[in-house]
C-alpha cells in the first residue's frame, strides 16, 4: 500500500487549465482516469486525510503510484480523451461497463435501386433509413413479417437477387405474396421504391392517414360486393394493427428521444435506456455498471451517455432525458455528435415524465434481477480465493493466477501455454502460447524451466525500462535469442503490455519435478515475491516448493476446485495449440518442399484423395486425374513422396489395436494421454507470436 504523499505533485506543478489525468499503480498500470474543468483543485482532492476520502476512492490513491496529467483546450476535449483513454486503457477503478455489444436494428437500404429491408448493427450507413434500436433480432423479423403482408418489399440478399433474375424466377416470399418480386419484372424499381418510401413512413408513425385510406377502400369494396378483395384489405389491416401493438404509442406529438433512467446503490448501477422515435419505443437496452469509484448520478448519467454515444454507433436524437442533467460540456459534445442542437433536459411533467417513471421502473427491476443472478457466484468465487490464500498461507489472496503446461507428441513439437484468471474468472486477452526452443526432445522439467525462465524474464525487461528492475547480466545472452521478437511488440505509452504485470500465484500443471523446475527459474532471476504451487493430477495434490508433503484440499473445497478450472483451462488451451502445430506438420509439411507446387494444388491433392495416407500411396496416373496436376507434377509429388518414409505404426499396449495416422496421440505435461473423443480443440484466444 503506498503512501500518497510519496507521488503528490510539488505545489503550484499542476496547472489550472481543463485535462485529463491519470493514475498508475507501481507496474506502470493505469487504473484510474479522470477529467476536470481545473485540473489543480481537483487533483488536490485527492491529497488529503484519508479519513476524510470515500473508502473506494481511498482505495484507490494508496493503491496508485503515480499521477500525471494532460492539459486540452475546452471542457468537450476533455471529455472526449477521457472516453478514449478509458476504453484504451480499461482502468480497474473507473466505472465498469458490462454492455459492449451492438444491438440490432431495422435498416431499409434506400441507396439501392431496389431497396431491401433487412436487419443490421453496428455503424450507420449512408442512405439507409435505420428504425431501433430492438432489443432482440426476432423482435425485428416479427414486425417485418406483419408488414410484408401490406408492403411486399424485397429481404433477399443481393445474391439471391441477382440469381432470381438469372433464372426468371422469383423465390417463395414472390410466390407467397410477401414480396412485390421486382427481380422478375412484376413490379417496376419506380413502383418497388414507392413501397419501400410507404414501409418507412409506416414505422416513422405516420400511420393515421394510411390506415384510414385502408380502411375506406376495404368498405368500398364491400359496398361493390368485392368480398374477396374487401377480406384481403381487412387481413391486410390486422396485420398493420398488429404491428403497431408490438410498438406502443406513448408520446403524441410523434417526438424523437432517449430516456434514460438509473437504480442504484452502493456497489453498482442498472441503467436503462428506451428509444422512443416517431412517439413509439422502439427499441430498449440496458447494463449493469461497477460502481468501483465514488460517483454521483450525475457522474453516471455522464458515463452512461458516453457509453451510448461515444462509438458512434447510436445516432443522437433531438431529445435525451435523464433524471440528473450533467455539465453543458456534455450538452456540447452530443450537440456535435449530432451536427444540430441537442436538448438534454430532465422531464417535469405530462408523458415523457411518465413515461421516464417506467423507464426507471425497468432499471429497478433490471438491477434486483443482476443481484439475484451475481449473489452466488460473486461469493463462490471469494470463497475459493480465500480457500486458496488460507491454504498457501499468502498474505493476500491471489486476485491474479498465472498456470503454465506442456503438451507435446512423443517429444514432438513441444509447446506450452499460459493462462491467466483475474477474480477467479478467466482473462482469455491475456493467454500466451509458447514453442520450446532451448533444446529438442521430450523435457517436461527442463520445458517449464525454460518458459517460467522466459515469461519473468519478458516481465523484467518490462520493468527495466521504467528504471525499476535490471535483469540479471548472466541472462542476457541467453534470452537474446528466445525474447527479440517479444521485445518488438512492446509499447512505451502505458498500454497494455504481454508480460507487463506479475501474477500473486503462479500454478504450473505437474507435482514436485515441475515445481522445483519453475523455483529454480525464479531464483535464478532475483524473484522472491511471487507465490508458486503445482496440481498433480493423479491424486489432485497441490505441492509447494522445497517440501516433502503435498497440501490435500478437501475434495468439496470451491479453492481446489478454482485451481482444477484453472490448471484444465491451461491443458486445453496447450493441446489446442500443440494439435494444431502437429495438423499444420502432418498434413501440409511433406508437400511443401516438392517444387513447382503451389498452396492450390497442394489442397487439391490433398481433397481429391483426403489424406495423406492415401496419397503417399496412389500412383503417377492417379495424381494425374487431380485437376490442374500434370504428369511432370505427378511424377515430381511422387518421387517425393517415395523418399520419406512414413511413420512407423503405434500399437496400443493395453488393446493390442494398431494405431494409424489419424489417431489422436496427444500427452500433456505429466505424460497423460487425452481419452479418445474428446473435443479440445484450439480456441479464438490470440496468443503470442511465436
């Protein structure tokens, strides 16, 4: 815990223009940023008796180490570095936001020259009418599906356009009724863009006049004793109806706004946002935020609107109600988001205010549910981090976990991987993958000394470049070689960095051999701080360096529990990539070298006979049947093939049965062999290059 008074500025350093500041911890991390109109008094609040600072702002300046600032020109700048700074750095203290996905919306592409009504996210195109945001795709089609009925415009993609009128045939929406079909000719583009120019007044709101014209003819056609036509025209009206109920008429005077509502407590806030647009809701979203700094609702209402319009994915309408009302600097800033004056208001009277008391409502009842929801995993995931701390005997719990493993096949392509679990929950950003490089063979021991070696040595180097740690001289060398492209991919600006923050219990997979290895590479490297443990997998026995007998957690303890997810989580991502690096060698790598063939014809080789096997033992008229493969190619893959010799054949010693090719050989870091069947495949996680 560091004392403010260490890092406080000199006085009179800070200046009083508007800026942004921001607060780092001793790794160099930033977990807080912050703006202000005067950067002097506000960073000065920070500088007092602690007794006299909320306990999570508290928190915060003895956790920090550091504070710098930057000064901009106007209130709106400052607002606008600080959401960038924010989402760049994502610091721990700053309000948490659990709601980075993009909700969909109903899109009517009028730049086309048929105009298709589809569904879409993300940023707004232009020429493109948008109507939204829904809180759920289905919500969207429903509506589409009622409306098609009376406004048969086209929701084919541009393929499935283009082959209609290749064929001369129209799909079965053409068929059905619930497309005009102007990929035949049965509508002109003139008379297809009429329906789609009616489809968006229809869910602008204007919808009054259209249905009393509908209803007119209906009875004139029942008048004429055009029964068939007059039950059509009254379907047709149910349907209309139908979708206007999925969309309710709340405000009158056909406003355009978003209200946005707040419940809160100590810990966290639910917010709530509708869509109102052509006096109808269309569309509601909502998230639950962390309340990790001391924030008024004004704060929040700041944040959250941020949140909503800093991407520049959500237009901004004419008008944002909230129930607190930020500075005008916000006021400004949506203004210019817009191009066109913003009114940011809280509602006094009639509907909206109404309507804003159900808005707020919702985010009440949003905020009990995330409460009955989060209750009993919060606590379990606390539980088993003091388990784990009480049975280490550390001084904190470890609210980072770093696990390694080894995967390799029969002392080939040797690999390993890093995981990382925050709070007891996986962080896959920060998984790293490894090539041994030190030596070739099968080392389980010697592995894991190398990449504990080379994950804390990265670590230093990181902090050799603050001035704060050198790496032992006796290393240098030997990292050279392993640790030059790493270096490379550093930043000096206070990003994020691969190995930048050390773990408070570092788990490798494996018993006593493995963890005197990791101990070793720690020593070696000036390390004493961090805690080390190892999980055997044979009796699930947790050891600790230089001791005799292994810690045994009861087998119902949520602590050994987390150290299983954990060590499985690191087996699984270190089979995933060992498997991968073994397909890539196994199916490709004897192709590779033949000369004169390119990456096309390798994969139709390889299709045409579809496996390696089976092209090792087909003829040169064989290969000559693969299309675009000649007979020089043929003869050329050949004598390539000929001149390796296949792998010899496995037997398994407990069945007897002959092991090919395609059988699955894998063996973790302790020699395990994975069952037959199971799927470990390699995930989405960026690794490291390698």
């Amino acid at each position: 815990m560091a004392d403010p008074s260490t890092y406080r500025p000199a006085p009179g350093a800070i200046p009083v223009s508007p800026g942004v500041y921001k607060f780092r911890d001793a790794h160099g991390r930033v977990i807080y940023v912050g703006k202000a109109k005067s950067l002097r008094p506000r960073l000065s609040s920070y500088f007092q008796d602690l007794a006299n600072l909320h306990p999570r702002t508290a928190t915060m300046v003895t956790t920090a180490a550091s504070v710098e600032w930057t000064v901009v020109g106007t209130e709106v700048e400052a607002l606008q570095l600080e959401y960038s700074w924010i989402k760049e750095f994502d610091p721990r203290f700053n309000v948490k936001y659990r709601d980075d996905k993009s909700y969909p919306e109903l899109a009517v592409t009028l730049n086309e020259e048929f105009p298709r009504v589809q569904v879409m996210r993300g940023a707004h195109k232009k020429g493109v009418r948008y109507f939204g945001p829904y809180g759920h795709a289905w919500a969207i089609r429903e509506t589409v599906d009622l409306l098609l009925r009376v406004f048969p415009v086209r929701t084919c993609s541009n393929g499935v356009f283009k082959r209609a009128q290749q064929v001369g045939r129209p799909c079965l929406l053409g068929y059905i009724g619930k497309c005009a079909a102007p990929c035949v000719g049965k509508v002109s583009a003139a008379e297809h863009r009429d329906l789609a120019e009616e489809f968006c007044d229809f869910m602008a709101g204007r919808t009054g006049n259209y249905l009393r014209r509908l209803e007119q003819q209906m009875q004139d056609a029942a008048a004429e004793m055009e029964y068939e036509k007059a039950a059509r025209l009254r379907d047709d009206l149910g349907a209309l109806k139908r979708a206007m109920e999925k969309n309710a008429v709340v405000l009158a005077d056909g406003t355009d706004a978003d209200l946005l509502a707040l419940a809160e407590d100590e810990l966290e806030a639910a917010v709530q946002i509708f869509h109102v647009r052509g006096g109808r809701v269309r569309g509601q979203r909502g998230w639950v935020t962390d309340k990790v700094e001391d924030v008024d609702t004004v704060a929040l209402v700041e944040h959250a609107l941020q949140q909503l319009y800093g991407a520049g994915t959500e237009p901004v309408p004419r008008e944002v109600l909230v129930p607190a009302v930020p500075d005008d600097a916000v006021r400004e800033w949506l203004s210019g988001l817009r191009g066109a004056q913003v009114d940011l208001r809280v509602p006094q009277r009639g509907d909206k205010k109404d309507l804003m008391e159900t808005v707020r409502r919702n985010a009440q009842q949003a905020l009990a549910l995330h409460k009955t929801k989060r209750a009993s995993d919060l606590t379990t995931r606390s539980r088993a981090l003091q388990e784990i701390a009480d049975a280490l005997e550390l001084d904190s719990v470890p609210l980072r976990i770093e696990c390694f493993d080894i995967s390799h096949l029969q002392g080939e392509d040797v690999v390993a991987s890093m995981v990382v679990f925050e709070d007891g929950l996986a962080r896959k950003s920060e998984y790293r993958r490894f090539q041994i490089k030190g030596f070739a063979g099968q080392d389980d021991v010697r592995s894991m000394h190398e990449v504990i070696g080379r994950r804390f040595r990265r670590y230093l180097r990181e902090r050799e470049q603050t001035g704060e740690w050198a790496v032992p001289e006796a290393d240098e060398d030997a990292a050279d070689a392993t640790d030059a492209a790493d270096d490379q991919a550093r930043t000096d600006d206070g990003r994020p960095r691969r190995f930048a923050y050390p773990p408070q219990l570092l788990v490798v997979d494996g018993g006593q051999p493995q963890v005197a290895a990791a101990r070793r590479a720690l020593d070696e490297l000036g390390i004493d701080d961090v805690a080390l443990c190892g999980l055997a997998k044979r009796l699930e026995e947790v050891w600790l360096p230089g001791q005799d007998d292994p810690v045994v957690l009861p087998r119902s303890s949520e602590g050994l529990y987390l150290l299983q997810r954990v060590r499985d989580e690191a087996h699984r991502f270190a089979i995933g990539y060992q498997r991968a690096k073994r397909s890539k060698r196994l199916t490709a790598g004897e192709l590779d070298s033949v000369p004169g063939l390119g990456e096309t014809r390798r994969q139709a080789l390889l299709k045409h006979f579809g496996s390696l096997k089976k092209l090792r033992a087909a003829t040169v008229d064989e290969l000559c049947e693969v299309p675009g493969v000649g007979r020089r190619t043929a003869e050329t893959v050949a004598a390539a093939l000929a001149s390796r010799t296949p792998a010899a054949f496995a037997v398994n010693t407990a069945t007897g049965e002959i092991i090919d090719d395609s059988d699955d050989r894998d063996h973790s870091g302790d020699g395990a062999a994975e069952p037959a069947g199971r799927d470990l495949s390699s995930t989405t996680e960026s690794g490291e290059p390698t």
